[in-house]
C-alpha cells in the first residue's frame, strides 16, 4: 500500500499531504494569535492537552477529534461542513454519466 502522507509521493503543493497539514497547523497558529489566545489558554479552552497543541505547531500532527475541538474554540467549524460533501456538477453530461454509473459499496477497486 502507498503511503500517501509521505512529501515525495506528491509533486504539487495542493495535493501533498504534509504541506496541507503544515498550512492549517499555521492557519491555527495565527487565528489563535488573533485571538489573543496563549497555547495555554487554547489549550484549556478546548479540552486539548498542551503537549498535543504544541505538537500540532510543530509537527502538523493532530487527531481528527483535538482538530475539532480546537475549530470549536477558534470558530472556524464551519469549514469541516465541506469535506468529502457532494461534487457540484459543471455541465449536464457530468449529471448523466453520474447517473447512469452503478454504484459500488464496500468494494477495494485499484
């Protein structure tokens, strides 16, 4: 199995994983700033333990459920409504092919 958070499988920057984590580590970091919040007091807020913060910053590691609860904190929740949501369709040709695909549940297709 490719591990596809590794910095070399990707060769633009929006499809790296590691760069995409790196910059919402920062994006975190500075609403945190903006909001005057010590990593400390984020921290405190969220429920997070400082170690788990201060490695998100540094390392652009985080569990899915601490992300969250640091968004909450930070107002920034809204954001996570668009992962994985339905593709929009460009065209009506789109909506047709899409259509008339089967779909497929709970296979592992290469």
């Amino acid at each position: 199995m490719i591990n596809i958070l590794a910095d070399n499988d990707f060769i633009l920057d929006t499809f790296n994983p590691a760069i995409i984590a790196r910059e919402i580590a920062e994006r975190m970091r500075e609403r945190r700033l903006e909001m005057n919040l010590t990593q400390q007091g984020l921290a405190n807020k969220s429920g997070v333990s400082l170690g788990s913060l201060k490695r998100f910053e540094r390392d652009h590691e985080v569990s899915l459920r601490h992300l969250l609860l640091l968004a909450v904190v930070l107002d920034a929740t809204e954001e996570f409504a668009l992962i994985f949501s339905r593709r929009q369709f460009e065209n009506i040709d789109q909506v047709l092919n899409a259509s008339s695909k089967k779909r497929l549940r709970g296979k592992h297709h290469d």
